[in-house]
C-alpha cells in the first residue's frame, strides 16, 4: 500500500471516531501525548490537509496541527486494543 493510501485511510478512521470523542474528551496536554498518538495524530492532520496532493504542504499543515487531532488519534488507538 503506497503512502498516500495510508494516509487517506488513518485520515478516514480519525473521521470516524472523532467527533463521539471531541465531544466526551477535554483537549489533552500535548505534553503527555506519547509517540504513537503523536504520529498517528500527525497522520491524521496529514490526510485532513487542505492540499492532500502535496507532500510537502500536508506535512508542514501536519507539523503545524497535530495537537487538534490527538484525541482522535487517542480514540483510534483504544478502539484497537
């Protein structure tokens, strides 16, 4: 599966489990963030980029928001345990 297709998909999966957990979760801490929720956040802000054909410009929107998508990525990631 080439790079961009995982990125569509994580994006689509934060899609669907963000908006039941933005509404029971308060924002997180960015510092107590860990590393898989920090990349699978940074994946997510990646897909959600407003020019998603560009590499570039989907990961300095990545870098520049990933702390608005950790607790997608936090309820991604407890729905798979």
């Amino acid at each position: 599966m080439n790079t961009s297709r995982r990125i569509l998909l994580a994006g689509m999966a934060g899609l669907a489990v963000a908006p039941t957990a933005m509404a029971a979760a308060p924002a997180p801490a960015v510092g107590d963030a860990t590393i898989a929720e920090e990349r699978f956040a940074r994946i997510i802000a990646a897909a959600h980029a407003p020019d998603v054909t560009c590499a570039r410009q989907a990961e300095r929107y990545a870098d520049a928001h990933w702390p608005d998508y950790v607790v997608a990525a936090r309820a991604v990631l407890d729905a798979r345990v």
